[in-house]
C-alpha cells in the first residue's frame, strides 16, 4: 500500500526542513522510490527535497501543493499524478500546521484535510519539557478532522530530556517517534543548505549528514507503519488551448536563475520542447518561440551576467524583433537597463526594460498575488511574491495587470508589457492554466 505523511510543526524554524531532507534521504537509502511534496509556494525548498530524494539513478522531483495559487482538484491531481509510482509521499508543510494566507486558506492543515494524510509533527524542545503536553493536546484536538499521529522531537539535549518528553506526548494522545539531539554542525548545516550559492558548496554531504544523524533516534519503521494513505483516482489536466504545432521554449536555468515551479516546467513541456540554457555561461539564446527568465539569485551573479554581453545583446535582440518572453523577479531585474549591488556597485543588464533595480535599502516584499490582466488574458492567475530587491527608477512601461493581495487589498506590485515581453516581480504559478504559455506566444 501507498504510505504518506505530512511533516508539520507549531511554527517556522521548528526543524520542519531538516527533518524532511533526512527522512528523504533514509527512505531513498533504503530502497524506496519516495516522493516529496512542499506545501505553500516555496521553490526553494522543492529544489533541496529532489537533492534528497533522488538516490542512485534514481531522481524524484519536489512538487509543490497550494490550495491557494491552484484549486483543491489540482492539487488532488497532483498528489496522485506524482505520488502514484512511489512507495513512500513526503510532504513537508509550511510555517505552523494552522497558518495559511487567511486563517488556516491554504495551510498544511488544509493539505493534510485534503488529502487524508497522517500528520506527524516535529517539536522544537529546545527548552520544553511536560509542557509538551497541553502543545500537542491542542493541536490534536483543534481539528478533528486533522489526524495528528505522531511526534518527533528536536534540539533534545539527553536521552533523559526525551523520556520527560516522551511522557508528555503519550498523555496528550500523541505517539512519540524518537528525537534530533542538538547538533551545531547540524545547526550551521541548516542555516546554509538553501542560502549557500557557491558551487563548491556540498550539498550532498551535507544531506547524508543530516540523514545519518537523524536515522540514530527516530523511530523510522514506526513513523512508516503510522503513515498510510489512499492515492486520489489517477486524472490528468490538459490544455484547454492546443498549441498550434510544437514549440522551442528555452528556459534560463543556473545558479542565477532557478526559482522554478516542477508543474510550470510540464506545462511548458506540453506546448513545445524545453530547451535550457545559461545567461552565465552560454554565448546566445538559443532559436525559440517562448523565452522564460525564472526568479533567482541575479544579484550574486550581476559581475558575470554583466560579463556575458553576448547574451544579454542577443536576449535584447530577441526581445526587441518582438519574441514572446515572460520574466520574473530576478528575470525581470536581468532584463532591466541596470542591477545596483548592496555594496553600490551598477552592473548593465539586458536594457529589454525601461527600469532599474537596486538591492540598496531594499526590505522584504513577501506575499501570495492575485493578478488579473484586464483585456489581455480572461483568468485570474496566482502566484506568490518574495523580493528584497526593489525598483529604483522605472521609466514609461505599461502596466497591464491589476494585482491584489490574498485579502483583495490592492498591490503596488505591476506585470509589465513592452513589445512582447511580460514582466512582473511576482511568480506566476500556471499549473492550473495550462494555456498561459499559448497565450504568450501567441503574442508574437
């Protein structure tokens, strides 16, 4: 039978990743095809969840699951689709177990309601002992619907401190499956798994670490008889727009560009022939009908996209003769006029943009999006904004989006169109409109 989980915690920065990277891993050594889900909108962790969950020859991609950038069927269809040749799904939740857009909108809770998973919660008891209990007893009982089976300790100091701890889960109703003793390396491991940019950065070795660590205490084989799931019936979503002959999209994809959605790149996947290609590395676009710049880290790599003026003439080039591109957050700020560092430093980019972006005196602009493009496509599309970086002058674009919070209050935020290209700081996630990549191109 199909076993899933869903790893969730009381709040952020409880050890939900690290925990999930290292079951991951576990599995996979042991044979299993496992399979990882994201709740929420985050493209960063799906990307660290493939690393861990692809063994061997193995490779095993993050889905992401959002009941707000996409309905609840899709993300039905999603969980069978992916889940259906695996012997073990993953699911890491987001933030604490109840909090989503609005209210418990889109939370890990709603996920695991949805998809009928068994909840095991991971506990940061760094400085907890029996209190424990009343915590646990209140998630298990908030909800009934939620089915809140387990719980696995972290930042456990001794063995002594689990059995306190121990104590306290079995009266609260919840069984304990072991614990993650303190680790500073773990710590430190944890802190840069996702922020560390620098190729020489081992990944691997930090995630096999993770695994031997966490395999010594927690209770892996029970954790797996609690976890048992039925798959939704097995449905597949198709283009309500079939594309007229089949398509070269070519997608930026480097250590710059890399904030990508798995479901976005199979959509793609289903309007042409992906092809990818570096802005770093590689001297020209290649011959395409769709040009696709992701979110990334280009503020990291602005010397060397700068240095790659061959790219940036031909990426310019291709948007100027009126070829359809869609770009995003650091795709956006790559195909603007200029990228001024922290340290002030004002590296050129594409010029395809009438604006420039600056990481000086920027400050978080987080959040999920609801954008509508009056006149030019008859859906609402969603996506998820996350940016430090800002606009420090923006010349005569055309905005041609109206964009509203997950509350419906109106955001500054602007989806940008010159020529052909279509612009905006917000990450669109199309999984659910399946004809977007046809209405971009039918643009050129």
């Amino acid at each position: 039978m199909h076993k899933a989980f869903l790893i969730a915690a009381p709040s952020s920065g409880s050890g939900k990743t690290t925990l999930t990277l290292a079951l991951l891993r576990i599995l996979a050594r042991r044979g299993l095809r496992v399979q990882p889900f994201k709740c929420g909108p985050d493209y960063l962790d799906t990307r660290l969840h493939t690393l861990a969950a692809s063994y061997g020859e193995r490779k095993c991609n993050g889905i992401n699951l959002d009941t707000f950038m996409a309905s609840e069927a899709h993300a039905r269809m999603l969980f069978g689709r992916y889940g259906n040749s695996a012997d073990v799904s993953v699911v890491e939740g987001v933030m604490g177990l109840f909090d989503g857009a609005e209210k418990a909108q889109g939370s890990s809770a709603e996920i695991a309601k949805l998809l009928a998973l068994p909840v095991i919660m991971v506990v940061n008891a760094k400085s907890m002992a029996y209190s424990a209990a009343p915590l646990l007893y209140g998630f298990r009982t908030f909800d009934p619907a939620v089915k809140l089976v387990g719980v696995i300790f972290n930042q456990v100091n001794t063995p002594t401190h689990y059995r306190y701890l121990e104590a306290a889960a079995l009266d609260a109703g919840v069984e304990p499956l072991g614990y993650v003793p303190r680790s500073e390396g773990i710590a430190i491991s944890e802190r840069h798994l996702g922020l560390n940019t620098s190729p020489g950065y081992d990944r691997e070795a930090v995630i096999e670490a993770m695994a031997d660590h966490v395999e010594k205490t927690v209770i892996v084989d029970r954790l797996l008889d609690l976890s048992r799931a039925a798959l939704p019936p097995l449905v597949s979503e198709t283009c309500s727009i079939a594309p007229a002959g089949r398509k070269v999209i070519a997608v930026a994809r480097d250590e710059a560009f890399n904030f990508l959605y798995e479901e976005n790149l199979a959509v793609l996947k289903e309007h042409g022939d992906v092809v990818f290609f570096s802005p770093m590395e590689d001297g020209h676009l290649p011959e395409s009908d769709l040009l696709y710049l992701a979110g990334g880290y280009p503020e990291l790599y602005a010397d060397r996209l700068a240095a790659n003026q061959a790219m940036r003439h031909s990426i310019a080039a291709y948007c100027f003769r009126g070829g359809a591109a869609y770009a995003e957050c650091g795709g956006m700020m790559y195909l603007g006029r200029s990228l001024s560092a922290a340290d002030g430093t004002l590296h050129p980019m594409c010029g395809v943009l009438d604006l420039d972006t600056t990481m000086q005196e920027a400050r978080l602009t987080l959040g999920y999006r609801k954008v509508s493009l009056d006149g030019f496509y008859p859906h609402e599309l969603r996506g998820h904004e996350f940016h430090y970086s800002r606009i420090d002058r923006q010349g005569t674009l055309q905005n041609i989006a109206a964009v509203a919070d997950a509350r419906d209050e109106g955001c500054a935020t602007a989806l940008f169109r010159t020529r052909n290209t279509f612009a905006s700081y917000v990450h669109l996630y199309w999984g659910e409109r399946r004809d977007f990549p046809d209405f971009l191109m039918a643009r050129s």
